[in-house]
C-alpha cells in the first residue's frame, strides 16, 4: 500500500479515536482501572517514601538538636561537678581553720604559726612529714606541733622554708608524759605496728594507790625536756600491771587522726624558753 494512503487511514483512525474519547467515556473504564492496579500503587509508593524521608530528616534535625542540647548539658554539669568539688574544698578547709582556731584558744598562752603539710614519708600514717613552714617563717628544732586539740610531734630539722616534724607515733619517739586526773609520771613511745590498732604504748607508770582508770586523759608532764606542759597526747585505752608489780604499762589512743592530717599549728615557743622566762 502506498504511504499516503496509510498515512491518510491512520490520520482518520486517530481522529475517530480522538472523537470517541472527547466525546464518549468508553475508554475511560478500562483506564481508570489499569491506573487503579497500576498507577496508584506506584503513587502511594512514592508518598510514603517522600512522608518517610520526611519524616528521617525531622529525626535527623531533632537527633542534631538533641546531641547540641546534650552537649551543652555535660558542659553545665561538668561546671557544675567542679563548682561543687570547689564548695566542699572550701568546707572542708572552713572547717579545718575552725578547728585551728579552737586548738589556738585552747592552748592561747603560747605563740603559734599555722602550718599546711606538704609531703609524707611512705605508709599510712603521718609519723614523719614535711610542712611548708621554716626559717623564714621564725621555726626552729625542737618546737611542739599540735593538731586536732592534741599534741602531733615536734620538729626534727627545719630548712628556710619547710621543717620536717616527727609524730609521737614514729617508733624511735619518747615523750615524758603524766596522767591529768593524778599527775603520776609515764612514758609514752610510738609504735606504727600497734597504730593499726589504733593504739601506741606507755610504761613506767608509778600507781600505788591504783587512781588510774582507763579513760584517763594523757599529757605532757613538766619534767620533759623538748615538750611543753600539759598539751593532750591521749586517753589511756589499756592497764596492765608489770612481773615486777611496782609499776604499769599499755596503751594510749591517740588524741589526733595521724591517718588524716593535712594542717597543722607550730607552737614557737620552746621548752627551754619557757622555763627561762619563768625563772
């Protein structure tokens, strides 16, 4: 067939089509259904994955605020943490002075300098420590150091601007000592063994008429030659009598933490000192 004339049937074909469809709704049943099992599904394929990447672009926004939020919420509490570490420092360290204060007007007649330690020897007991006072500061061998209401050790050997302090608990330690209630004379020496128990030693305790009860307190006597008078070492914790029955030995509980010292006062006037002005 010649092309014009195919030309010219399918020309007159699409025009009655066109006329059909304009016209009439014939086709428009079977379209509307194949749109139904065929579009359609496909349209709603693409809303919900447009309402799901939606919906993931909402979660991320919200995900990058809340981790923004959640940032902002570690810095605050990190400020926060390191304030409340500075307060209770500053408590603690109110409540250290308060206690140097009263320690001050308990033993008011001497002259005293406070004193912050600043090292140990090994263990866990402060028998032996260094404290950020010396020379400079007017300190010098053999002055008392109390903390805590009770008598620490004395200094061993001082520098321009630290001293090292020997604790009664140390194992070469003597102090002269005497009961408060009797003034019978003992003497009290360091024990870091027996300090696990929360005791040291004492010996040499002259009590004839049996008046020293456990309990007693102990200081230091008038007879010591490197401890001022009457500074509170303990409270005796046991009595025993000794093979030779004249005499008594046992134990002190100590009036000081020597686990837990961090501050201490440095009374700057010495025994012999003493003893000169009241002469």
């Amino acid at each position: 067939m010649p092309g014009k004339y195919l030309l010219f049937i399918l020309t007159f074909v699409c025009t009655v089509l066109m006329l059909i469809t304009f016209g009439t709704n014939v086709f428009n049943k079977p379209l509307n259904t194949v749109a139904g099992y065929v579009i359609v599904p496909f349209q709603r394929g693409i809303g919900k994955m447009g309402e799901w990447l939606s919906n993931r672009s909402d979660e991320l926004v919200q995900i990058r605020t809340l981790l923004d939020e959640n940032q902002r919420l570690k810095e605050e509490v990190a400020a926060l943490t390191e304030e409340n570490t500075i307060l209770q420092q500053n408590q603690y360290e109110l409540n250290k002075l308060r206690e140097l204060v009263k320690l001050d007007e308990q033993y008011g007649e001497y002259n005293k300098v406070g004193a912050r330690i600043i090292s140990r020897d090994s263990g866990n007991w402060y028998s032996s420590f260094i404290i950020d006072k010396g020379t400079d500061d007017g300190l010098a061998e053999n002055m008392n150091v109390i903390a805590e209401g009770g008598l620490v050790g004395r200094i061993t050997s001082v520098g321009p601007n630290w001293s090292r302090v020997t604790a009664i608990i140390s194992d070469n330690s003597n102090v002269s000592a005497k009961t408060l209630a009797t003034e019978d004379n003992l003497i009290v020496s360091g024990d870091l063994q027996l300090m696990k128990e929360g005791v040291i030693t004492f010996s040499q305790l002259v009590d004839s008429q049996n008046l020293v009860t456990e309990g007693d307190k102990i200081v230091t006597s008038d007879i010591s030659d490197k401890y001022l008078p009457n500074i509170l070492i303990g409270y005796l914790h046991t009595i025993n009598r000794d093979a030779n029955n004249l005499t008594k030995s046992g134990y002190i509980t100590p009036a000081v933490d020597f686990e837990h010292l961090s501050e201490v006062l440095v009374i700057t006037d010495l025994k012999q000192q003493v003893v000169e002005e009241e002469d």
